[in-house]
C-alpha cells in the first residue's frame, strides 16, 4: 500500500524560488500538509530562514511535515541537519 498525501506542496529551489517556498512553509505551517522543498543545497541561505520561522512560531499544525532534499554541499547548514 502506497503513501498517500491530499496536501502535498513542492518546491524547487533555484534562483528566484525563495518566496514560491516561503508561501508553501508559511500557509503549510497553518492548514497542515507537507512541503516538499527540492535541490536544498541551491538555497542555503532559504533553510537556515525556514527553520527559524518553524522553530519560532506556536501556529505550527500537528500535520505540518517539512521535506528537504539536497545534494552533498559544504554550504549546508548544520543546524538544519541537527534539528532533523
């Protein structure tokens, strides 16, 4: 049996794609669902802003789950990897 998700948001990320997935984190983080947020390592500087809106807030949805993909890169941010 497959995973199936109603709500299911995805972003690539890339040049100019930093607001797309800051609308999907920020309206997911409400309604519940999950974002899925793709070439993490394009957009270094996105995922350390992400976790801080994340970690900061009391409206997070007990639905909401986050999914990054990334390829190896030594620009990744660490703490983003200890909070997961």
């Amino acid at each position: 049996m497959g995973l199936w998700c109603a709500d299911c948001r995805v972003v690539s990320l890339g040049r100019g794609q930093q607001s797309h997935a800051r609308r999907a984190v920020t309206q997911t983080m409400v309604s519940g669902g999950w974002v899925v947020l793709q070439n993490g390592h394009l957009c270094t500087e996105y995922l350390t802003e992400a976790l801080t809106q994340i970690t900061s807030t009391d409206k997070l949805h007990s639905q909401f789950r986050l999914w990054i993909t990334a390829a190896p890169s030594d620009q990744f941010p660490v703490n983003v990897l200890q909070v997961c």
